[in-house]
C-alpha cells in the first residue's frame, strides 16, 4: 500500500503547489523541521490530521515523511511556524481554504475542484458539504464511498442546471425529486431518513397538487358560475335539494352543541370564582345562622337593633313591616 | 421486510461478540472470504465500518457493493442483522 499512497499524497502536494507559490512552500519546510520533533509527537500529528499510521515498529524517518507530506499542505495555506498554532488551526474557514480557488482560476468556468480522488480528506469533506451532504469522518474505508458520492453529486448539479433553464414545468418532475432524493443521506441517522422522505415526497406532491386543483376549479368556475365552490368540496348541482322529500329532513336551526338548556346554565354558572356547590352550601349556611339568631336570641339589645332596622325600613316606605314590629312589641309586652 | 432466514435468527438472537463475518446473515463463503481479505474478518468490524458511515443505509449499501460484491437483498440482510 506504501507506493500508491506516496503518489497520492505527491498528486496533493503538486494541486496545491499551483494555487500557492513554491517560495511560501519552500520557506514551510525550512521553518518547520519535522526532524526536529519527537517520535511520539509526529505520531499524535500524523492522527490528528488523519493519516494512516505506519507499522509500530518503523522509524522516525517514516514518521517525518509521512509528516512532511500530509501536514504541509495545511502549512502551505497559513504560514505560521508555530506548531501548536498549526494543529488549531485545522479548522480553516471557507475563505483561506485551499480547496476553494475560486478566485485564482484562470479558467472561468471550472467552479468546483472536478476530481474528488485528487482532494485532500479535509477539501472531500467540504466539498460533500457544499453540495449540502453532511459527511462522516473520511477514513481508509471511507474514502473511496466519499470519492463517488461527490462524482455522483457534480454529474447531478451540472445536469440540473441545464435543466433549469428549459422548462419551469420540469420542476415538479423527476428532476427534482432525484435531487431531493439525494439529499436525503445527509441525515445522521436512519430513522431521520426515513422520516424525512415522506415529508419530502409529501412536499413534492403538494407542489403537484397545487396545479391540477387549481385547473379544476377553474374549468368549474367557468361551467357552473352560480354554483358556491368550497376549499374542500366542489359542489356542481344545478338544482336545489327539496326540503322535506325523501330522506332530507327538514332541519330547523338548532345550536350547534347538542346540549340541553339546564347544562348550559350549569356551565355558565360554573364558569364563576366560586364552584356552585360551595354557593349552595354558603346560602343555606347563612340561613341557618339568620334562623338561629332570630329564634334564639331574647335580648333587647337584638331587639332594639331590629326596631331601628324596621324603622328604618319604615322610613323609606316599607308599610309591610309596620304590623309586624307592633306584634312584636305587643308580644313582648305581654312577657 | 421479508422474512428473515433461520441464520438472521441465529444472529440476532445473541450478542455477536468475537462471531466471524460469515456468520452474518447473507455472508456466506464466498463473500465472507472478499471481506476477510479486505481486513474484515469479524461481525464487529463490519459493523464498526456501518457506524462510521454514520448508519446511512445507502452508504452502507454503496460498500458492501464495492467491498465484496454483494447483491442488494444480502446488503439489507446484514444491515437488519446489526443492531
């Protein structure tokens, strides 16, 4: 596996030389001596950016050229000669990606880098991203998967742009459907597959949809002007349905929950601070209380207070009550 | 799902554990073989390689296919047989 590999990662560092000059490369190199680090430091290096191990057994030499060849890559796109800044920065954003050359190309029509085996793991990935595919770690076995879904995805974004320009009508046609299809995997896990297709199908059919029901109703509108049309249904009778013929009812407007009166007023009732029950309960509390009292009770003080409250409603017209507080009277003079 | 083959049973009825990848269901010499030489020797490995395509179905198909030449009914048998 060692000869192809090297070639490889030869092809890499030739890609790159073109969008950065040799001098930036050369001065890397002679920055950052990989000879100068520990063996076990190039080692968590060459992991950290992804590269396939050699044999535990092999020496520091092979460790520095495997460094050499995968990490100045990444140099050669920030020059710092620092390394712990180095393994940060493998995070690079889109601008100072050496994946992107968008602005470098001589050649105007080349937007995308078009071989996915010429690509670094890093550059594969985010390519995949572009196309809105989130991809798992680009590993030995992965690799190679990763290679064709980009090709798959370039040959599909490239037919479909011709596409576009045809005809709108195709649009709610395969064409799209494929492509939504194939942005399907980018969910992480199945189940979220599985429920994304139904809502992207559902999506696709709703646009279908929209069109034929429109037509419908259209042509509807023109045929029968007098008729009501719906959203749900399309009615298209000429005439009226006779009221009371067979099996049609005659149907007097009724509310429309089917309650009994006595079960509204309980609910309006209910819908007070107070439960009904505890208003009940309270009343006949209260009467109780008045009833006792007004048995009971056989001091004049009481009575006194009832003359003045008879007095008083006396005053404002309460002819009623007059026999009653003379009664009353007459019977305690009586004791 | 179709129904599931007395090997698929047997799978799946205990952990895989150290079990070879021709135990899974749909492997069968031939095939087990082209995964052993690739380096796929155990049940576990294959199903390592399912989890680090992030248990995409599609993906997962996509190599089966290329590793070891696998027809799509065989691929679907051993994805159902990993938990």
């Amino acid at each position: 596996d060692a000869p192809p590999q090297s070639k490889c990662c030869k092809k890499q560092q030739y890609s790159n030389c073109k969008t950065n000059s040799l001098q930036i490369l050369s001065q890397t190199w002679r920055l950052k001596d990989p000879a100068h680090l520990s063996k076990a430091r190039l080692k968590s290096d060459l992991v950290a950016h992804n590269v396939a191990l050699p044999p535990a057994a092999s020496k520091k030499e092979v460790y520095v050229e495997l460094h050499l060849r995968n990490i100045e890559q990444k140099n050669a796109a920030e020059f710092s000669s620092d390394d712990e800044e180095q393994t940060q920065e493998e995070a690079v954003s889109p601008s100072e990606n050496p994946c992107f050359e968008n602005g470098r190309n001589e050649d105007p029509e080349v937007t995308q880098v078009p071989d996915p085996s010429k690509l670094t793991d890093e550059c594969l990935k985010a390519a995949l991203l572009k196309h809105g595919v989130k991809a798992g770690p680009i590993v030995a076995s992965t690799r190679a998967l990763y290679e064709k879904k980009l090709r798959k995805l370039l040959l599909h974004s490239n037919g479909d742009g011709e596409l576009n320009g045809a005809e709108k009508a195709e649009l709610y046609s395969d064409s799209e459907e494929e492509q939504e299809e194939e942005e399907e995997p980018d969910e992480e896990s199945v189940s979220e597959e599985e429920q994304q297709k139904p809502k992207e199908t559902k999506k696709i059919q709703s646009e279908n949809n929209k069109l034929p029901q429109e037509k419908v109703k259209n042509i509807l509108k023109e045929a029968l002007p007098e008729t009501k049309t719906t959203t749900t249904r399309i009615y298209a009778t000429p005439r009226r349905p006779i009221k009371g013929a067979a099996q049609r009812p005659i149907q007097y407007s009724l509310p429309h929950t089917l309650v009994s009166p006595v079960t509204l007023e309980r609910r309006e009732v209910e819908r007070r601070l107070v439960s009904i029950h505890i208003q009940i309960l309270f009343f006949v509390f209260v009467a109780c209380i008045i009833f006792f009292i007004y048995v009971n009770v056989q001091d004049s003080t009481v009575l006194a207070l009832l003359d003045s409250l008879s007095h008083c409603f006396d005053k404002e017209g309460g002819t009623l009550l007059l026999p009653e507080t003379e009664d009353t009277q007459a019977l305690y003079e009586q004791d | 799902m179709s129904s599931t083959s007395q090997k698929h049973k047997d799978f799946v009825a205990e952990p895989m554990g150290e079990k070879p990848v021709m135990a899974l269901a749909g492997i069968g010499e031939v095939l087990g073989k082209r995964l052993e030489e690739k380096g796929f020797d155990k049940a576990y490995v294959v199903l390592g390689q399912f989890l680090v395509l992030k248990k995409e179905e599609e993906l997962f198909r996509d190599w089966l296919k290329d590793t070891c030449g696998a027809n799509a009914k065989q691929q679907e048998r051993r994805r159902t047989s990993s938990p």
